[in-house]
C-alpha cells in the first residue's frame, strides 16, 4: 500500500487539491509539502485574493476551479463550512476521477456524511470522513503552519462503503502530517464535540457577546486581562463555520448546553448560600480535573 498521494494505478501524478485554502486546509497542505508527501498543490476558493496569498506564500502551486481541482487530483481535502459541504461535492461530481478520495476537516460528521451521500450517491465510497482536534482563532491562507497536527489528534469516521485501502491511504496522509489518526462512530463523534469543542466555542462567544453590548463596555475591556483573553480567544474564529457547527450539531450542543445549565445552578446556588465549603470543593474539583488534563495532554 503506497503511503504517498500516487493514484492506486501506479501513475507518477501525485496531486492534492485543496477546498479552502485557511488555517485547516493550508495547514494540511503544508504538512505534506514538509514531507514531501505532495508534488503540486491546487487551492481552491472564493476569494481571489486569498488563493492569490496561498500562491505567494507557497501553500499551493496555483489556483483552480473546482471542476479543474476534480479533475486532476489524486486526493481532495474539504476545509469549507459544513454547511458548504454538499454544494462543493455536488460541483465536483461530474468531473471526479474515479480513483481520487476525498476527505474532509469538519467539526460535525453525522450533517456532513449525510451531505456527502446526498452528493455523492453511488461514489459515496470515496468520501472518508474527517476530523482534524487542531485549530486556532486565525484564518486565512497566513495563518497555516506546516507543524499544526504535530502530535494532535485526527478522528476518522469511515463510511462502510470505504474500502480498507482508501481508509489507510487517508490515515498515512494524517500521519505524515504529524498526527495520531483514531476512529469512531459519526454520531459519537459529535456528541463528545460538541461538549469539549461546540460548546466551549458557544459558552465564550456569548460571554463576549455579553460584555461587548454592555454600556460600560470600553471600560470593561480596557481592564481585561490575561483570563478574559484565555476565555475569549476562541470567540474570534470564523462567523460562518461556527454558525454551520452550531445548526448541524444542534441537539447534541443543546443537550450539553442543559448540563452546563445544572452546573452553573449548583455554583450559583453555592455563591447564594455564601456556603464557602461546597463553593470552595466545587473550584478544587474543577482545578484538579483541569490539572490533571494539561498535564495529560501536553495542552497547558
């Protein structure tokens, strides 16, 4: 089994073509050009200005339509909104070569293999669903770094259709960007998501929202230290993919939502109490627990 981006007929083309040429898609792209994994690199987007950058900073090699991109490559890489993710494969269908795969960087993965059967159809097999547990507040084609999966995790959620060589060829591309590849189920998938990535990413952009329509909102910010920057960070990133994870995900972010609900109650009704003792057992659980994650995960 080849563990580069050569077509499973043995022809020299090696060729990837990127749909969103961000922090995601251009990290991805970066990754493989570090280990020489990729030949050429076709950026596609929306923005001409943005494909244009990627050209200058050496993401990729020159920018393409969609039909172009499907045309050529041997591996297609989805780094759009989730909500985008239909439209995109609908556009490549007539023209997608029969031995190219294609995978995917969305936060959701029960709306997007839904979206890529609806597309895809019969050729739904070579569609291997994807995950990539890295990101940033950054966006656009600068904010790629050719180290961004080094040590984290990418989950896969395989499709039954996916024949074992197309699930290990999009492995091995994970692993050569540095990342340790695990798979599970789409559903489970994004119920766990949803309480460690969608609603953390909800909880701070309603915080931020919260402060920033304040009538004393300048005052506010111009006193922010280095924990509102740490809860806030995240409330920078992209509008529109945050807006199609939150609807395509929605029950699961919804019933986490309820359980943070009967926490906040339980601290609240603490703080009411003025019960120092529960207050203070309910902060030394969260630390610890906090602690002992930094510790286990490297993310400090």
């Amino acid at each position: 089994m080849q563990d580069r981006l050569e077509p499973r007929d043995g022809s020299a083309s090696r060729v990837l073509a990127v749909v969103g040429v961000g922090l995601i898609g251009g990290s991805f792209a970066a990754a493989l050009r570090r280990k020489g994994k990729v030949a050429r690199v076709l950026g596609v987007g929306r923005h001409r200005r943005s494909l244009q950058e990627a050209v200058e900073l050496g993401i990729i090699d020159a920018a393409v339509s969609l039909e172009e991109a499907a045309r050529q490559a041997d591996v297609i890489m989805l780094a759009v909104p989730v909500g985008a993710t239909q439209a995109v494969l609908e556009g490549m269908l007539p023209h997608l070569r029969e031995d190219c795969l294609i995978t995917d960087a969305g936060s959701t993965k029960v709306s997007v293999v839904e979206a890529a059967r609806a597309a895809l159809g019969e050729r739904i097999a070579q569609f291997v669903p994807g995950h990539p547990i890295a990101g940033a507040e950054k966006t656009g084609p600068a904010a790629a770094m050719a180290d961004l999966y080094d040590g984290r995790v990418v989950v896969l959620t395989p499709l039954d259709e996916n024949p074992p060589e197309a699930r290990l060829r999009i492995t091995r591309l994970w692993e050569a960007c540095g990342a340790r590849v695990i798979s599970m189920e789409p559903d489970t998938h994004d119920v766990v998501l949803a309480s460690v990535s969608h609603v953390p990413h909800f909880l701070s952009s309603v915080f931020m929202w919260q402060v920033a329509t304040a009538d004393n909102s300048d005052l506010r910010l111009e006193l922010a230290g280095s924990g509102f920057r740490d809860f806030t960070r995240i409330a920078a990133g992209s509008p529109e993919m945050w807006r199609d994870i939150f609807l395509a995900n929605r029950e699961a972010i919804l019933s986490e939502i309820g359980e943070v609900r009967k926490a906040l109650d339980r601290a609240e009704q603490a703080l009411l109490a003025g019960d120092a003792a529960k207050l203070h057992d309910f902060l030394e659980r969260a630390a610890l627990a906090r602690r002992f994650w930094g510790s286990r995960s490297g993310l400090k």
